[in-house]
DNA sequence: GAAGTCACG
DNA sequence: ACGTACGTGACTTCT
C-alpha cells in the first residue's frame, strides 16, 4: 500500500479564524456565511494540496476540561461566541459530512489533544501527518513526520511549521515550544507564564538553558534583576502555565486512524449544501452541470433555408464560437431570438444567405449581442458587415458593475439570476477533448445565449438607467466597441525581418552573457530559476539576501541592483534578465503572433479592467518596450501596412494629473497646467520651497515620485521604495507635497469619505468602482481599498476621456474622408496609419480632437509625432 | 496553476 | 503594529 498521508484539522479553531478574517457575509436567507465558506475555501485547497488518504476534523466538546482543574480560569476572560458564528456550526458540520470527512470530539479535551494524540499515534508508522490549524500553539507537535500549518490573514495563506522552520522562525525545537508558553503565557487562553518575560525574553532564556526546569535550575545565573524577580516569585505559575500549554498525547481517544480514511466527497451532496447556502462560485466549480443546468426546455427552430420572413426589425444575435479568440475562431452558428421564437443556423447558411445578409446590414433591424465588438470582428473576418447593434450584454454588466468580469453569455446571465444557458464548457468540453458536438446541442446552446439577451436587456437597462449610467455605456462603450472591432480587425503590420534580425542579436549576446555568468558562477544552473540562482547567490556567493518571498531569496531587479555593486555577476544577471525578457516574450513570442496576412491583431478586452482602462491580449500590444533602447528597437518592427504610408502617434501630456487638478479644483495645479508648466519642476519648487532655475535634477526626480505617489494614493513606504529613502523622509515629503497643494489633500479625503458612505467611487462620466472592503476592519484591506478610492477616479476619467477621443478621432476620419486608421490605444496615446498625403491634416486634426474631447478646468495637451516605423514615432 | 519576474501606462 | 504604492499581460519555472 502506498504510504498514507494524515491530515488532522483543528475545527474551532479554524472556524474562528475564519470568522474573524472575512467579512460577515449573509445569504438571501440571512444566514452568515462568512466562517463556512472560509472554511469551505481551505478545505479545499488542503484536499487539492495534499490529496489526503486519511482526514480528521477535530472539535472541542464542551466548556471544561481536564486543564480546567489545573487552573480554574483556563481560557477565562474569553468573549462568548458571536451568535453570527454560532449558528454557522451547524452547517460546517453537514459540510464536512458530505465531504465524508470523519469528525470527533471528546469530553474534557480540547481538539489539539485529539490531534496530538492521533500525530503520535501515526509517528509509530511514519506516517506523513499534517495538521491544520489557526493557533500556533500547535506547532509544538512538528517533527520529522508532522508539519504543522497555521493559516494566515485570510484562510487560503499558509505557513507551514515544519522543525526547521520553528528553529529558523524562533531558534527552538518544536518541543520548546511549551516552554515558552510557560515562560511568557498566552493572552488568548488566559495562560498568564510570568510576568514581564515576553517572546522576545522567553526565547532569550530557552535557547540559553532549553526549557522551563533548566532555566530555574540557572536562576542564579540570571543577572538581569527584575528578570530574576519576577521569574523566583511565579516559579509555580510557570510550571503550571507550561502544563496548560502542552498538548497531551495520550488522550483516551476512542478512534484510531484507520476510522480516518479519506474517499472524497459526495458530491451530490456537497452541491446540495452549497446551493442552501448559495456559494456560487464554489457551486460553479465542483458541479458547473449541476449549478447550471438549464430548468426550461427550449424550443430552437433550425433554418436551413431562411426567408426574409425569418428575420424581424429587433432580435437578439449570438455568433457561436467555441474557442474565445473570436478574431481567429471558425463561427460555428447563429443565434436569433425575439419575443416570438429562438431560431439557430449553421454558420455554412448564414454565409450564403441573402436574406440573412440584407437583415444583417440594415441598421434599421435593431441587433441586441452578447459581445458586439466580438460579433462585428468575427463576421468582418468573413466579409461581412453588421449594423444597427443597439445592446451589447457584455458591456452593459461591465458598466453596472466592472468586478463581475465575465466573459460568457451563461456566468453574465447568473449573474442577473438567469440560470437557463450552460456554460461553454459543459457543450464543448476542454482540453483535449474540447470538439464541436452535434448541431441540435450547438443549436440549443446558441437558442438558450439569445433568449437571455433578449430576456435580460430590459433588466439591465433599467439598472443602467437607475444608476444614471445609460449615457456612458449608449454613447461611450457601445460606440467604442465598434471601434475597437475595426482596430483588432484591421491588426498592425509587423516586419517579421526585423524582429529575427533583433533576435539574432539577442541570441548572440545572450549566450555570452550565460557563458559568462557560469564562469563566475563556477557551475552551471538554470538562470531563469529564481530558486537556483538564490542558491547561486546567497547560499555560494554569499551575498546578503535583501528580501525575501514567500518561496525564498528574492531575486528581483530592485534587489539585485542594490546588490549590484558588491558582485560582479549581478550586473552580468541584470543583463541577461533584460534581454532574455526582450527574446522570449517580444522578439518569440510576437513572431508566434503574426498573421498570414503579416499583421498582428491583438484583441482589446473592454470589459476587464476595474478602472475602465482597456487591456490588450493575444498578444499584449500596451507594453512594448519603450524605456530602454534596447527594447525600444523592437519598436522598428512595427510598420505600415501600406507602400508609402506612415504611423503617425500621438499622446495625452500628464493627463492624470490634469484629471487631477479638474476634480481636486487644487488652484496651484490648475494654474500649473493653465501656465503649461513643467510640472514635475513645478512641483519640485513648491516642495523644496526654491526657484525655477534652483531645482537641481535630483529634486526635480523627487517631485516626479510624489506626483506618482499621488495619483496611486501615497503611501509613505511606497514613495521610500521607489526613492529608496526612509519612510520618514518620504512621509516628510508628502506632508510638504499636501500642504503645498491643500486642494488636492481635502480632495484626498473627501473621496475616501465619500467611498465609505457610498460603497463606491466614480469617474468624470459616472464609471463606478464598488469599494466594499473600504470599511473593512482589516487594515491592509481598508487601506488598499482606500488608495484605490483615490486613484481609480483618476485612472478612470483619464481612460474615459480617451475613449472619448477614440469615437470623435474615427468620427472626424469619416467626416473628413480620410483613408487614415486607428491601430492601437495604449492607455493615454493613439496609434495611427495613414497615407502620406494625410499627415499634414492628422498634424492639426490629432491634437484638436484629442485635446477637446472633454472639457476640463485645465487644458488637455497632446504631443505627437509620425515616422516610418513606431520606433521612429518619437 | 501558482509564484516570480518584468514589460507597459 | 499592521505591510503597501495604481492598473494591466506574458513568459519561465516548478509543484
């Protein structure tokens, strides 16, 4: 038989835990669910994880045990159980049940004392035993068979205690443990120790005598006097407080371990109880059948034929695709849904269906979609063009709320409690075995998409229109999606020549730089391996590791490059890690991009980001390297995709903190801009308190990190990092900063109170942020939920007004008559091609339409530039 | 699939 | 005392 693996849970402990970590969440039914699904959420990644064959959830019974009558205030002082955890025991236990998790308690024990019992007991076997739990006074039972995790801040992060990391974390074995319970106590089961000796005291004295006993055995070595004191006068109590702390081994436990062998759930049943308790994603994962399965049958009529009778002034529209790269995907079918019917044909007809076509093209027949700007690139990939789409479901969920970032018609739907399509997984499979099926499942999987557009579009504008967003998601998104179709479609041409010339290069420097690194190294290893080189550097090198991951050294640029001037190697590793970035991801991976046609055609997801930004994917055509030179020449590759054309660019100068200085009304940012001011120079002179021609260039950096630091909601241990100076220099600079732009400081505040009150932030055309954790009791969560309140207005209106320019910029084209096209958005800048012949217009129309596509209290300032290559656009 | 790293605004 | 800058996507290694 194969070796077994134990793992034995602490359920009180971990339901506490979990209780306190999370929000108080309620479901419809008003039950609290927040410590089950914490739970919930951790169970299964240990299952995931450890894969089990034996598994024991763990509780106490009772109030009193045996510890009880060592010291009758065991764990007094404690506050009683919410009541919102209480009722939540119930349902943990039916959970664990239907995971055929074995659960035991015993009268007058604790759950440890099950657990450490059970541990010993498998330490005869050599059993592999992990225990689980949220108290640290657990780790005392890690050996060579047994670690111990304890769950940290939330429940899904785990520290693993095994007896080298007790030793590298507090210097002491496992067993030590106990002792230094006993030592300095333990506020939260009211074990007092001795008074004055803390963990810092405690360890002091074991790792110099090793335990309790031996450290009275020495008191009189103890020189310290009112350690010494204190020590003589609660000798008894520290015994006590030790006997308290040790976990006993040898509880008359009425199990043994072959009553914890672990088969897996019922599924049936955890489903179940998952739905009582409406654990969606949870509901999604283990069962996406069962959560989904539809509840009405449908009736789709199949056209093979199709008449113009077939089509009506208004329907909803769904291109059936099976892969989700819509630009590259064959369309399987369509789609068609009204009030009346739900109507499917195979993309073979659609294509050569006329009627079909004519009702396409005409903008007069209203089209309701799931994704527009997927349905208008698919079908112009295929020669043919729709019009008069007047819904887009994707878009209008987006704008009601940007978290919910679904990409399918079934997850959007349930969203809004319409559960009747399935997922795109369950019709088609994944992985390997991901084929199309027969054509009645494609059609009634494309008939159920339709019929949720259609049903669900009066809801969703309604929504659209309560929160007074109608106006940004008809005139700005849906407009945009049109655009950004165009823009995939039309793709970027790309010199595949150029590229394999500036590989070649790489390649070239690359292999020098690794025969180098070897040599110094004396070995060779895997420089791509952050685990082999710490071990290169830190453990052989024997540089000072300055960070460290959760895994182990970190070897980031930040840190190698503080280490840079102790080691040659590092400034050779800097090296290789830059261009072997530029090799594998932008010279490899673009050339993997390019299409036949010689372009590639990136695909802008516009319901994705929670600012309101755009993101680019497959490839990611927003972070071609521009900062060093180096990378900047991948930039050469990118050409027009016509004789004698040119790409012309043109960018938004400062535009968040322009954005800034409109919504802050701060009157010395706004006269800044209004002066067109070098602001960072600007900002410089206000901070340091000194002339124009006195900011010396350092100064002028430092201003430049505060402004950042302002846009992304500062903090001084941000704004120390990226200056490296201390956190009380850099705290002294944005107290300077704040008093010097006091607009922009009540504005600050103001939106972090506003946020709380409301729940949400938004942007200058009424974009919103849901800010839940703003309120959180937890303060990495408030505070990050209160940076972002700071910064996505921000961010936010300036991805608005680009959008905006996007519509005005394709609508003067258009006006105008121009051949000119729109390629790419990289957040604040444009990039166009256009004939030579209509540079001299793009020169005066760029800016002017950028720069007025809304009106701010400060101007908005585009800067540009047009040349032969996007290399040269600058 | 997660973690680490690094490219962009 | 807490442990951090905001928003993204792709590649490599390693479990």
């Amino acid at each position: 038989m194969t070796k077994k693996k134990i793992v034995l849970l602490d359920g009180n402990s971990l339901a506490y835990r979990a209780f306190f970590a999370l929000p108080l969440l309620t479901n419809d039914s008003g039950i609290h669910t927040n410590a089950v699904y914490g739970f919930t959420m951790m169970l299964q990644n240990i299952l995931a994880d450890e894969k089990p064959t034996h598994i024991l959830v763990a509780w106490d019974a009772g109030k009193t045990t045996f510890r009880h009558k060592t010291f009758g205030e065991y764990k007094g002082g404690r506050q009683k159980t919410p009541p919102e955890l209480s009722e939540q025991f119930p349902y943990l236990r039916k959970l664990l049940t239907a995971y055929n998790i074995p659960q035991y308690e015993l009268d007058n024990y604790e759950a440890d004392d099950i657990i450490g019992t059970l541990s010993q007991l498998s330490e005869v076997d050599k059993s592999e035993v992990v225990v689980i739990s949220g108290d640290k006074d657990l780790t005392q039972l890690a050996s060579e068979h047994t670690t111990v995790f304890i769950t940290r801040k939330g429940m899904t992060d785990i520290e693993k205690y095994t007896p080298l990391h007790v030793m590298e974390k507090y210097g002491i074995e496992p067993p030590q443990i106990i002792d230094m319970k006993g030592l300095m106590g333990d506020a939260s089961d009211n074990i007092p120790g001795v008074p004055g000796v803390g963990e810092k005291t405690a360890l002091k004295l074991l790792k110099e005598y090793g335990s309790v006993e031996n450290v009275y055995k020495a008191i009189d070595k103890i020189t310290a006097k009112k350690l010494k004191e204190n020590l003589v006068e609660n000798e008894q109590q520290a015994y006590m407080s030790k006997e308290l702390a040790t976990i006993e081994v040898n509880a008359p436990i009425t199990i043994s371990v072959e009553n914890l062998s672990y088969d897996g759930p019922d599924m049936e049943q955890v489903a179940d109880i998952y739905q009582e308790l409406k654990f969606k994603t949870l509901l999604e994962k283990i069962a996406p059948q069962k959560a989904i399965e539809p509840q009405q049958a449908i009736d789709v009529g199949v056209l093979t034929n199709p008449t113009d009778e077939d089509f009506t002034d208004e329907m909803a529209i769904h291109i059936e695709m099976m892969d989700e790269n819509y630009l590259t995907a064959d369309i399987i079918g369509i789609g068609l849904a009204d009030d009346n019917q739900v109507l499917y044909m195979s993309f073979a007809v659609a294509k050569e269906s006329d009627a079909f076509k004519k009702w396409l093209q005409n903008p007069d027949n209203k089209k309701y979609t799931s994704d527009s700007k997927s349905a208008l690139a698919s079908l112009a990939n295929q020669g043919m063009a729709i019009e008069g789409i007047e819904f887009d479901l994707l878009l209008a969920t987006y704008i009601v709320n940007p978290s919910t970032s679904y990409t399918d018609v079934a997850s959007v739907a349930r969203e809004f409690e319409y559960t009747d399509v399935q997922q795109d997984e369950f019709v088609y499979g994944k992985g390997a075995k991901k084929s199309i099926p027969a054509q009645e499942a494609v059609a009634e999987h494309a008939g159920r998409k339709v019929q949720a557009i259609w049903k669900l579009r009066p809801i969703i504008e309604e929504k659209l229109k309560a929160n007074d967003q109608f106006e940004l998601y008809e005139e700005l998104e849906l407009p945009l999606a049109k655009i950004l179709g165009k823009m995939e479609s039309t793709g970027v041409k790309v010199d595949r020549d150029t590229l394999r010339a500036i590989g070649e290069e790489l390649s070239v420097k690359l292999a020098k730089l690794e025969a180098d690194i070897y040599d110094i190294a004396g070995e060779k290893f895997n420089i791509n391996s952050p685990k082999q080189l710490g071990v290169i550097l830190f453990d052989k090198i024997g540089l000072t590791p300055i960070k460290k991951t959760k895994t182990g050294y970190s070897t980031a640029a930040d840190v190698l490059e503080k280490l840079e001037s102790q080691h040659e190697i590092i400034g050779h590793i800097l090296n290789y890690r830059q261009l072997g970035k530029l090799n594998s991801t932008y010279i490899e991976g673009l050339l993997k991009e390019i299409h036949e046609d010689g372009k590639i055609h990136t695909r802008f997801q516009q319901a994705l980001t929670q600012t309101g930004r755009l993101s680019s994917i497959n490839p990611n055509l927003q972070n071609i390297p521009v900062r060093l030179e180096e990378g900047r020449k991948i930039r050469a590759a990118f050409v027009p995709s016509e004789p004698g054309w040119y790409l012309f660019a043109a960018d938004y100068s400062q535009i968040e903190l322009r954005v800034l200085a409109h919504m802050s009304q701060d009157e010395k940012l706004i006269e800044a801009f209004r002066a067109d001011a070098d602001i960072h120079t600007q900002t410089a002179m206000d901070v340091f308190g000194v002339s124009t021609e006195e900011v010396t260039s350092d100064m002028r950096r430092a201003a430049k990190a505060v402004n950042f630091g302002i846009v992304y909601g500062i903090s001084d241990y941000g704004l120390s990092q990226s200056l490296d100076i201390t956190r009380k220099d850099a705290a002294k600079f944005i107290d300077t900063y704040l008093a010097s732009f006091p607009g922009v400081k009540q504005y600050m505040d103001d939106i972090v109170v506003d946020a709380k009150m409301k729940g949400y932030v938004t942007t200058l055309m009424n974009r919103r942020r849901y800010l839940p954790e703003i309120t959180s009791s937890n303060f990495n969560l408030r505070s990050f939920a209160e940076r972002t309140a700071m910064n996505t207005p921000i961010q936010g209106s300036a991805a608005d007004i680009i959008k905006k320019a996007m519509i005005d910029m394709a609508a003067r084209i258009e006006a105008e008559g121009l051949q000119t096209r729109m390629l790419l958005q990289v957040h604040d800048e444009l990039i166009f091609e256009a004939p030579e012949d209509e540079i001299e217009k793009l020169k005066l129309i760029v800016p002017e339409v950028m720069e007025s596509a809304l009106a701010l209290d400060v101007p908005l300032k585009v800067d540009w530039a047009f040349g032969l290559s996007w290399y040269d656009t600058k």
